[in-house]
C-alpha cells in the first residue's frame, strides 16, 4: 500500500524484517520442542536462538537471487549464523516445510494486526460515544430516500453508528480468535516428520491455536473470514463518512469536516470548504471490499496445496489490513473535529412545513375514529396541497374539514410537537451500548 | 434464481406466500402487544388475525398496480378481510412503518433458510466422515503446485473437507443468530409511536432478536456478514468439487463422480465420463462469492435508509441462499456416490520412482550428520539424476557414495516405508472433529 | 432474473424456446453446408427442416431426464421428428460436438440482446438529448465533493449524462459486435470431422464472425468483455439515478421523479414523494457490475473447456442482459417524465451569497496584477468571513481594502455575472452530439 | 504496488516525479495556448518553462504538509521558480482547476502504460507464436472436463492462446485510445473562464482526444473501461497459466517451466519443479480482476464530481498497469523457456487406449447406415467394456458383432489415425493470425 494511506505501526508487523523475526520465533519454538525430546541441550539451543537473530534481511535477499526461494535462503542465512552451535543447527527445520513457519508466522501478523484493528475502533467508538451523548437532544430531520421523515436527534443517528461499530469490533475479534492459527505439520499437513505433540508445544509457546486438518498450509477460508470482516468494517466507517459528506452538502450545512488552518479547499475555488476525508473513506472502502472478492477466490487450493493464494495476499489480506487500519484513526480523526450545527438543523427541520410530522397526523385520525384509508388520503392530501401552495401542514390540515373535524385544534397542535420524537434515545443509546 | 439450481424447500422460503404470511405474523405479532396496553379484547385480536388469514396474493398484487406501493397493498387487502373487527383493524399497522414488518420477516425467513442450510451442511459432513473413516488407510500422493509431494492417505484429505466444512457449519450458525433480528421502531427507527416494549414483546414472541439502534430498517452489516457466510460455504463446497475435478482426470483417474446408467457423457464422443457436477459446483460458487460483493457495497446507505439495498437483496441474498442450498445438497449428492479407486491410487503413488519419499532422505541425512545444505544437494542431485534416467530415486541414492557413505542399505531403506506418513492419520481425524 | 425487473422482449431471447429454435437454425444451418457437399437433396433437406420445426420442449424435457444431457434429448427429439428424411437425419449433428450448437445460438442470442439493449440507450439518449436542450438556459449550482462549485445550466449537466450514453452506445455496438461469433469446429476444435470451409458456409448464412481459433467452445473473453460493457452501461444508468436521487433531496428540490396518480410514497408519512426508481437503479447497477467479477473468472478455462462457466453463464450473462434492459426503459421513463423546478435551481445557486462566482474574483485579481497567492489568500478570506457574517460575497470584497483597490466597483460587479458561465453550453451540446 | 510484483519501466510511469512533470507539461500547453491569444511574448513564456521545470518534489511535499493540498503546493512551487517571468507567471494555471491539470496528466500516463502493455502483449505473442509453429505436428491429447477427448497438437492448442492475445492486444489498444483524453474545461467542465480553443489547441498539443462534456473531470467510465480490459489481459494470462499447471502435473508431466540452475523447488522435498511462475499468475489475475469491480463503483460520482475515485485509482488503476506489465513479461520469460516434452503428450495420447477416437467410430457407424441413437449406444458400450477390462477400444469394437458388421476391419481401423486430426493445424493458425 502506498505511504499516503498507511501507518507506520501497521506497516511495521507486515514488513520484511518482522516477517523474517517472526518466522524464526516459529522456528525456534519448533526447535525447542523438539531438542527436548532429543536430548539437545538448552544451553546448546539458547545459544544458537541468539546467534540465530543476528541474521541479516539484506544477506538473505542476496542468497535469494541464486536459490529463487525465500525460505531456502532464510534457512541457510540463520544455519551461518548458528554455524557454532551444530546440534541445534541440526534440528532447526529440521522435518519442517517452508508454510510450517511461514503460516504460523501469519498467525502472528494476523493476531498483532488484529490488535491494531481493535485499538483503531476503540478510538473511533470513543469518539461515537462522546458524539452521541453530547448530542442527544440536538434535534435533526431524520430522512429516509433523501427525504425528510420524522425529527430525530443527531445524538441518536450517531447511536446508530456506533451499535454497528461495536458489531465489528466483535467481528474483528472472532475473526482474529478464528485466523490467530498455526501449523506444524510438514509437507502436507500429515505429520510425516514430526509429531503432533511438537506443533502443540510450539503453537502453544507461541500463543496460536492448532489447525485441526492442515495441508501443507492453513486452509485459507480462515483469511478469507478475516478480510470479510475487513470488509464489513471498511463498509461501516463508509456509511458513517457517505452521511458526512450528505450533511456538508452546500444546501444541508449541518456538519462539516475538520479544516486546518492554511488549508487549501479547491485550487480554482477560494470558498469551499470540501468533505475530502469522507470522500477518501468512501473510496477506500471499495478497495477492501474487492479485495475481499480476491480472498475468497483463494479458498479453494489444489490437492494439498497451490501457491496462488501467496500473491494475493502479499497485497490483498496485507493492504486491507494497512488500509483498514488507516481509515479506523482517520474517521477517528474526523469525528473528533467534526463540526456540527445545531441552529441549521433546526432550520433544516422546518422545511417541511410541518411535513415531518404527517405520520403523527395520520395515526390521531386513525386513533379518532378514521380507517386507515381515509386517514391517509386526508393527510396526502393536504400535505401535497401544502407543499403546492408553500403554507405549514398544520394549516392546511386545520383548513381541512374532515382533519378538523376528527382532531379539533388541540388534537391537530398535539400532532406538531417534537418531544415524543425524543423520547426513546436514552434507551436507544444504552442500548447501542453508549454508557 | 432458475429452477435449474433450485430446491423447493428454499424456494418456498423466499415465496412471495410465505412472505406475506410472514408479515402479517409480524403484524399480528405487533398489534397483539398493542392490544394487551390499549385494552382491545383478546377475542377480538384474534377473530381479526383469523380473518386476515384469508388475504389473497392475487389481491394484493391487484391493488398494487394502483398504488405503486406493495406495502399498502397489503394492508389494504388484510384490512379488507379483517373489517369486521374495527377496533383491531385499527392498530394493525399502527404506528408502524413497512419496513417493521419486512425487515423482520426478512429476518425470519433468514433464520427458516438458515435452518435448511444448516441442514445440508450436515449432510455433507456425514458423507463426509463416512468416507474419511472409510479411507483412513487408502494411500494416495499428497500433491502440492500439482506436483507429488509426500504420501498421504485419501481419509485424511477428506478430513481437511470436513474440518473445513465444520467451521462452515458453525460461521452458519453464527450469522444466522446475528441475522436473526428485528425493528419495530417506526419510519426513522426512534420510536415516534410504538414504545421499545411493544417491540420486545413482539419480537419475543416471533423469536428473534432486537436491533439496538435501528434506522427505518435493520442495518445491512447483518445481511452482508451472511452473504459473505455463503460466499465461504460455496468455496468451502468448491474446494471438494476442485479436487474431484483434479482427480478425476484422465491421467489421475483417482476418483469418479456417480455416472447414472443411460446418462450421456458427451454428444460427440461416447467413450467419456466427465466431472460435470463438480464443475458445475465450482461456477456456482463464482455467482456466490460475488453477490457476497453485491452486498458489501449494500451496508452505506443515505441517512435513516435509503432503498438501494432491496433490489440487490431481492437478488443477491436470496439466490445466494438457494443457490448454497442447492451446492451442499448436489455435494452430498456427489460424495455419498463417489468412486473411489484405491489400485489407481496407489500406482500413481509409484510415478515419482520413490520420489515423493525424497524429504525423508534429506532428513535421514541430516541426522546422520550431514548439515543441511549439503544434504539437500544430494538429494536433489539423485532426485533429478533419477528422473533423467528413469530410475527409482532409491537406487540412484545407492549408487551415490556420499549417500550410500551417510545412510547406509538399511537406513536408506527405512526412508522409503509408507507407514509413518500414516500414523498420525487418527489423530488427525479426531482433531477435525470426525467420530 | 425475477420478474419485478425483467421485460418480455429481453426474456424471450432467453428463453427456452427460443434457444432451441436457435440450436435448430445452427444445425440446420450446418446440415446444409454438408448436405450440398454431400449429395443429399436439398429437398429433402428442406422437408427434414420442416419436420423439425415440430420439436417440443416438453419432450426434450422428458427425454433429459433420462439421459442427463440436454443437447442429447434435443437431438433424439428433432431426429424423432425428422425420420421420414433418413439421409438428411444422418447428417444432422454429424461430426458436430454439443456446443457448436450451443455456444453458436448463444452468438445469436447475444446479437438479439445487443439489438433490445441498442434500442434501450436509443430511448434514454433521446430524453436526455430533449432535457439537454430544454434546459440549456436553465441556471443551477454546479457541484464539487456536494459542495457548490460554480454556476451551470441544467441543460449542461444532462449533456454529460448524454456524451457517457453515447459512448456507452458505442461499446455495446463493438461489444456486440465481438460476441456475435460462432464455431462449428467439433469436440476440441480442430475440425476432426467437418471442414472449416462447412463452418464459413454456416456462419455466414447465421450472420456470425468465425471464431479463428476455437477449443469446444468459444473462448469465453468475448462473453465477459460484452458484461464489462454492460456493467459500464449499469454504472452509466447509476450515475443519472444517483444525481436524480441528489438533486430530488427534501434539502435540495430540484428535480423530482415522476409520481402517479394514487401512487402511496410511505405507508407511515403521507407527505412524502421518493425518488424510488433511482433508488432502484442505483442497486440494480450493484448486481450487473458483480456479475461481470464473475465473467471475468469464466475465461480460464481448462485445457479444450471445462464447463464451470455454463452455471455461471446461465445467471450472470442473460440476467445482465436482462437488468440492463430493464434499467434502460426504467431510466428513459423516468427521464421522460421527469420534473424540473428551474426556480428551485435558482434559489439555490443563490444559497452562498454569490460565493460560487469565488473563482471569477480570484482570476479578476491575478489579472489586476496580484501574484496568485495572494490574490488567493483576499479571496479565501472574504468567503470565510463572508459566511461566517451571513452577508454576500460582494458585499465582503467591497468591503476589503485589498480587493476593492485591485478591482474596481465595476470590476467587482463583473465577477458576478453570470453569463460567462454559460457561453459554451451550446457548442458543448454539440460536442457531446446533441443536435 | 509491491517491488515484486513490479517493472522499473511501469513504476516510473506512475512516479511523482513523472506525475508532477506531465503537470507541468499540461500546464504550460494551457499557458501557451493563452498566452498567444493574450499577447505575452513567446520568449518570456519559453523562459518560464525552462525555470518552471526546476521544480522539486521535496519542496512540494513540504509546501504540501501545509497547504494539505498537493496541486496548491505544486503551483507555488513552479510559481517561486518562475517568479522572474510574471507576464507568463500571470498565465499559469490561470482559469483552470486542479483537475485540467491532473486528470489530462493521467491521459498522458494512461497512454504511456498502454505503450509498455502493448509491447509487454507483443513480447507474449511473438514466444506463442514460435511455439504455435514449432509445435504445429506435436501430438497430444485434446481434452474437455479434464478427460480425453480427441488428439489435438500442441501447437493447435498455442494458436488458441495466440488468438486470444491478439484480441487482447486489439483491445487494449482500443482502450488505450479511449483514455488518452483530456481536458481543460474549469472546475465544473463549463469554460467559465477559458475557450474551448484554448483547451483544444493544448491537448492537441498533447496528443491527447477532447473530452467532449466533461465536469470537473474526465468521466469515469474511461478508466473504468481500461481497468476491465486490464482484467481481460490479466484473464487470458491466466488462462495460459492455468494450463502450463495443468500439463506439468506429475501425471501429466508434458511441460515444465523454466526452472534455474540452483534453484530449489521445496524446502522439504528436494525432488520437486513446481509450476510457480503459473502459479504467481494465476494468483495476480484475481488481483487485477477485483480492482475492475472497484473501477466500475467509480463511475458514478455526485453531481459534477465527488473525490472518492482519486483513492480507488491511486491503488486499483495504478496497480492494474503494474501488475498486468509484470504479468505480461513473466508469461513471455516462461513460454520462452518452456519445456515441452513431446514423448510423454504422446504417450499420454494413448492412456485411453484409443478412446479419443471414440467420436470417429461413432459418424463412420452413422456413415455406414446406422441411425444415431443406435450408433452411439454400440460406441459407448465397448468404451465402457474397453475401459473395464483393459484393452484398446478398437479391440473392443472388433469383438462387437455389430460394430465388425457395419464397419469391417479396414472401415474399423481408419477410424484410428491420428492424421485427419492435424489436416487443419494450419489453416487455424493462419487464421489466428500466426505468420
């Protein structure tokens, strides 16, 4: 993933060295496991574990330029250095194929991933969290289709937010509990070398739960569950930055982005003042959903194992965790500078005519007697005879014979007030979750 | 979804008669919660719900053509069959928006259809163990990049499918627990008119769980998180279709899919029996994973919901349903009628001349003291000397002093044993859940 | 494809009788170009054409239940029919494989599709052409990142809409052009039994290009580059739909889909109108663009065919063909009725207090003589402090030192004027192929 | 995109450094076009490029940190360098908007990367083509559904590939015409500051089309157009990929990839040549294929223009080129060195024991009298026969009474000669276009 869109602590657990660090973690604890059984001495090993870590990324990337493989060249990079140590050197490999440490390592990018992950939406649920509260009670038009509907609470919208960040929070850990696996099984998965018992001491050293029925990989449905869940997420910081960049809209106003001073918003247009970050969300979160696409394409290997999954997720699992990662602190960003207007909601409110409380009309006819029918073409009615002749639903309503009649003045102003809009969003909010 | 790719119990599902029964369950369900509060008699209630029983499909779909607008379609038509008992038709409906009633009977018929893939997945899996149990001990290549790898046995290949298939069963499980909510919340989901008890009583009653913070509907992150289930059990199916389709080659001829008698194989050529289930499980699979993608771009909707999302669930989520439906039992199918061929097996085992047994020499020599680089260069140097010359891997290592020197006949012998491949085969079964 | 979005016209393409008509003339068409060579009567030729004509899809039904091949019971169904003609019967089918029949009446189908779909954008490029141009005069804001931009005409916008329609067009011409082929070239392609010169006669007489280099099958990158186009059509429908849906917002007003007589917006508001068709659109685009992921993966078949991707053929390309389609008519009616409120439009291109002509001012300065920064810098400021006051831009500048020395009173007025805005409508109309 | 996945060639398309220079060449073809027209003086213009050209990058990022706007920061650059000619400093970016400038940039690097794709696709077709040829007379087995079907040549099957390639070339050629647009139209597409003529006048200068109704920027549906042929190109590399896997199973073994002195094939298993160079391809077609999904979710931006593209195209445009250029000269480097093993494709030939011929007994049986029901009941009877007991099929038909009687020993025999199989090898190359 290029710069613009990465941060330097993603970026870190899927580089070279962190790869090549972890995959002699899994190597060592492999070595452990296996030079107890063996009688190789601990001292042997430990010594050959610290010299083992003096490898070099530059020396093992020029040996991979006459092997045309990694591994091989990681493997004779470590045995150099572990030269003095023989019988660990032995053992080290020793009855392992190259995804034995290559995949358990991806067990370990993946949960240190995953634990970036959470930490993003920690903060952006914070940020929710604080958005909601402080605006429980900020009245808005709530809209359906683009259209004004019933008054809410801006406090409330962001509940809604927030329950489906929590739902992918969870996600997230599920799917790092379900991709947070090692194998250790040999060429293909059936333990021709070494024991079960092995690859259980070192996954459990290492903290990683044990593929049950490996083939010479992890089966990959366990990555393509996690880049779902990537996916899902990228959607929800989406839906949250599409209604950010409706709210800015010019003829809406109600919220607008951070903007930095010295900031520059159109290079043609001195005046504007533009959505970019929820844009660039926006955008984003099309990448991670197609890459989801690519992951489960890779489900299905042949016989016990292609490699074509590899290439995929070199870009598509690594850049939809850099990616994911980056929109969490950017939307965090974003929603801890947002702007609101309070006062333009309002207004905004009122561009109905009363329009917004229709449904409130419709339900006290039916409450005063009215079938359902008759209610609703009263209420049509008006409500387009009003909008023609640009007077309040109220009036129109009160101008109406029938409405009148069924409601009398007190009954039709009842129709017209906010609070019972209101009522519920303390509920609503603890229920989302919010404290 | 065409007939074609359709079982009639997921059909009936997803019918438009079962769909609006289940609004009308969802209605009920509602109006009966408002009744108990408003004092309308029990009696009453369910004379009411009793003639709405009688609403005609035909009927709806005729008011519909005038107003545009399914939803009030019928309710009109239950209104019309309920006239008789006012004071209940008076709270059908009531205070409720369409969506109350679709989104949560879009979550039952998620829950019904999820209890029918549930089902097919467990016959899969029982076909499944039945054939790993059967060919524990059925040795075969294990392959990787298509190329012999090491010997396994046929059980424990499937036992990486009924693993795999396993963790399906319980993603299913999930999903369908988290796509098994409802809302009736009203037209922007705060609870204008009904309370958030009416909605726990109803939704208690319909056995399903509540939305926290609703908007008109039910956030779309539930649907897109059960496609992408879908999209995950359709690879898990096409990984098993893949492989039948490798092994059924003509140079493998491994295994069989079940060849009816009088079926035709080809128009144009009598002599041949091709894998056409298993193709057509691996095409299948291709719609599915990218409605899965369909769905992900469902979850941002505008606001408090715009209508986007329908049209993409009228098609995406339903045909993913039938069409996993139709894989899982076309699978069972297959595999309950799989032809085995334990001598082919066994002589494609032979191809390689001892080849696949060369990892065990590397690390006989090894042990014997050989460090590792030097080790694997005589292996591979006999390997392919062996190759070239058409001679088993064994007898070009004895006619290689370095290796002939390092392992002498017996041990040299000992490396090309079939037997440790297998042990761990039992375990293995257990391990993935198989009894 | 569900009803709810197919068309009568586009599913008789697809539809069962017709393939096998169309399988019909492919034979038939092949029969001939051997029967000349051959020897056999074209009389009795023409009989045996005649008599299977009379073929019944009910029985070539009931015939595949038995021999699990379709294109086997077809046969045997025509040859039934036609047996008075034994020596045409002989040569019916003769040295043919199952899909040069099918793969060739699908290059028939297509060219079918292509023609209902030409027609479609036919449609819509004529109401767009007829809004062009009655509203090349009419003032609206026009928009970057939802945020006014700088004044443009309605009739401006609709050209846009029109020039990626025409484009749009002429894909689908080449498109169709490049999938109208056939292949006649027996079970692998290298015409085993028939000559290419029989498959030229064929294919001539069918209207179809000769596929150069076939396998069974004809390569499968004409079928997904012909669903690339259509998903580029169903985005170009999408982005109408998603700026009908913008500007018909309760905040904006500017347009608004047409709406029928007794038509219901919302079963719970009375007052509103819903731009559901564009809502419509907008999903429906989300279906074709997916299906077209999975064209993509149809073209690396094995070997001479595989047949995974006839499953995926069977859903994905007819119901493309068939969305886009629909979505064409529904996007032209909607056009076609569309309502424009001009005064609207005017009322909210006032909306930033003349901030829209920001751009005229800035270019003014640097004019006058200032660098660009820092005639940048006067502008900026004016328009932020010019909001923050509620007051007009004018008014800002005028007020400004710095600007009204470099401008003029007059200068100033200027930039606030708006014909400049709309002096190259008309040749841009032209551009765009507007007559 | 990643190093590994890269060409230098590509790679510097994309750079900064090329982007910011292609700014600058699209800028000063504006600033000529205007300063003709407005009297400033060629020499000073000429002057002003030449100090414009000193611009840095460092220094624009710099800027940029500030200004949090790259094109700001790029036009005080070139401004600070060319401060010494303000007459043509008055000019520059004078009445354009970010986006003339970078979106007629990115038409000229569209046009670059097609250049290097071209060549890439000419590379391939120039290795198929020598292989076609040099493989016209190898006999190997045809095969449908992974099954042998009838004898084909291996240089039949390359024609194929070949054929499919030139189609891609074509297209990409096509596509590259389409994007190589500009435009130079203002910030919402409507000259309201500068002339059509000046925009055309500078993009003929720049070899580049007019976009004839743009907004602020070029539609996207372009891009989106040359991404899906991306994904074609990809596809059909593939689909070359997916066989070289295929024919180099072990128990096919009829090719082999290039494979390195030195190289190691599996860290476990010395004896293995894995097919990874397919492999790696098989895996970044699904890359290119998923970004085209992306692409199409671009083209429908708000109103006239939103941002979210930018992001998408940053990663999935750019990526596409880099990757397909990769893609493109990794298949040309191992069809150029492919091993092609013609003994074994003609022993594999005779693994069905003259079943591929299976199709000829059955029209010669049809020839003779037979009718076709009856014929292919006979031929798929002694298939089945042969097949279980062992023994060629013609041995099979020999034995079969009424097979000997229709078609006699001499009739029998014709029927298994492999020449008519290969009589039009050449035409079908010829026709692929193969000189």
């Amino acid at each position: 993933m290029i710069d613009r869109y990465s941060r330097s602590e993603m970026r870190a657990v899927w580089s070279d060295e962190n790869r090549f660090t972890l995959y002699l973690a899994v190597e060592l604890a492999a070595l452990r496991a296996q030079a107890r059984r063996r009688g190789v001495p601990k001292a042997e090993v430990e010594r050959f574990a610290k010299a083992a870590a003096r490898f070099s990324v530059a020396r093992i990337r020029a040996r991979e330029k006459v092997l045309a493989h990694e591994m091989e060249a990681f493997i004779e990079e470590v045995l150099a250095q572990g030269r003095r140590c023989p019988r660990a050197a032995r053992l080290f490999h020793f009855g392992m194929t190259s995804f034995d440490a290559q995949d358990t390592a991806m067990g370990l990018q993946l949960k240190a991933a995953a634990a970036l992950l959470e930490a993003g939406w920690q903060r952006v649920l914070a940020a929710e969290a604080a958005l909601a509260k402080r605006h429980a009670g900020t009245w808005m038009a709530g809209r359906s289709h683009g259209i004004h509907a019933e008054p809410i609470t801006f406090g409330f919208k962001v509940a809604g937010w927030y329950a489906e960040g929590a739902r992918n929070l969870a996600r997230l850990r599920r799917a790092a509990k379900d991709a947070a696996y090692g194998k250790i099984s040999g060429a293909v998965g059936n333990f021709s070398t070494l024991e079960p018992a092995v690859e259980a001491e070192a996954l459990r050293a290492l903290g990683l739960g044990i593929e049950p029925a490996s083939t010479q990989v992890i089966p990959r449905d366990r990555h393509a569950d996690f880049i779902a869940v990537l996916a899902m997420s990228a959607a929800a910081i989406e839906r949250v930055a599409l209604e950010v960049r409706h709210l800015q809209r010019t003829e809406v106003g109600e919220l607008s982005e951070p903007f930095g001073r010295g900031q520059k918003g159109s290079s043609a247009m001195p005046h504007k003042k533009n959505p970019v970050l929820s844009e660039n969300l926006c955008g984003l979160a099309r990448l991670v959903r197609h890459h989801a696409g690519a992951a489960f394409e890779n489900i299905a290997l042949w016989n016990e194992r292609d490699i074509s999954h590899s290439s995929v997720e070199r870009v598509a699992l690594i850049d939809s965790c850099i990616l994911v990662d980056f929109m969490l602190h950017r939307l965090a960003g974003m929603l801890e500078g947002l702007q609101v207007y309070p006062e333009r909601m309002q207004r905004n409110l009122e561009l109905t005519g009363g329009g917004v409380f229709s449904g409130k009309v419709l339900l006290a006819l039916i409450e005063a007697g009215l079938d359902r029918v008759s209610a609703y073409a009263i209420v049509q009615r008006c409500a387009f005879a009003a909008r023609e002749r640009g007077e309040p639903l109220q009036e129109a309503l009160a101008a109406d014979a029938e409405a009148r009649k069924a409601l009398g003045a007190r009954g039709l102003k009842a129709c017209f007030e906010l609070a019972p809009y209101g009522r519920h969003v303390p509920a609503i909010l603890r229920r989302a979750g919010i404290r």
